[in-house]
C-alpha cells in the first residue's frame, strides 16, 4: 500500500566521477618566481612607531606640540645612545631623564639611532634599530613614566626617526 505525501525511494545508480581533461589552453603561462617576495625582504615585528605616536593622545599644549614636530623649539639637553645594548643604555636613560627633570627641563632629545641591518633572510625574523623599538617602552615605564608629558618622533634637523623628543612635566 502506498504512502500519502511520500514517494517511493529512488534507486541509486552508480557513476565514477571522471575529472574533465584539462586543455592546453586552460592553463595559463607563468614563470617561476615572478610573484615571490624580494629576497631580502624587510620583517616587521611591531607595529610602525610613526603609527603609535600618532594615535597617543596629545598631553600638551597644541601650538606647542606643533612647533615641537615642526622642530623650532630647540632641546635643552640631549643623550645619545648610539653604540649602547640595552644593558648600558637603559640605565643611563633612566638617569638622565630624572635628572633633567630634577633640573627643571623640559624638552630633551634622545637619540637612538635607526639601527643596524641584520636580517639574514632565515625564517625567523630579527628586529631593525632594538634601541628605537625598546626605549618608548621604557618611556611608558616606572620610573620614568610620572615625569613624561609626551614623547614624539624627532624632526629630520634632530635625527628624525632615530630621535625622540621627550616633553617633561614640570618639577614641583
């Protein structure tokens, strides 16, 4: 007896799935290695320092920090750590920052450097200018972090992107 509203089941029919041949004219030329990266390709393992000062929020006057960026307003002190490891400069820019603020500064230039090429191209990639990337984080840091206004990359006439101008509180 057949069922309402259902149908009697299908028979299957067996079939091999046969992929099409492929044409000549269906695959298209290339060369190898055309679409492949440089290869001593530039890794990037944080994020651009031009990006992380742009979002930081301004801490101060706005004229003042535009003629900071335009680089009229001259540094009264300034502390070059070019040749440093992190072990000997972290120190010294602890000490020189409380200092200058201690003496009531309030725009000071340190100077890190770009840093040294070393990517040897291996599948683990090393970091250009480990100075440049590491002292904004000592900036954010205790016990630098209370006496730090802003913090803002260099103009070019200051070193441009191996400089950072640091705008102290005042002392009280």
């Amino acid at each position: 007896m057949p069922m309402r509203g259902k149908s009697a089941p299908k028979e299957k029919t067996s079939r091999k799935a046969v992929p099409d041949p492929i044409s000549p004219r269906s695959i298209k030329s290339f060369k190898l290695g055309v679409k492949a990266a440089p290869k001593h390709a530039k890794h990037s393992l944080a994020p651009s320092l031009d990006d992380h000062f742009v979002k930081a929020p301004l801490a101060m006057d706005k004229k003042a920090f535009t003629r900071l960026k335009q680089g009229k307003l001259s540094p009264e002190a300034r502390l070059d750590l070019h040749g440093m490891t992190l072990e000997q400069a972290h120190p010294r820019l602890n000490r020189f920052i409380l200092d200058a603020h201690a003496q009531g500064k309030r725009l000071v230039l340190v100077i890190t450097g770009k840093g040294k090429s070393r990517d040897e191209g291996g599948p683990i990639p090393t970091r250009l200018g480990v100075l440049r990337h590491q002292v904004p984080q000592w900036f954010q840091q205790h016990p630098l972090r209370p006496h730090i206004l802003q913090v803002t990359q260099a103009s070019q006439k200051h070193g441009g992107s191996g400089a950072y101008y640091v705008y102290l509180r005042r002392a009280r």
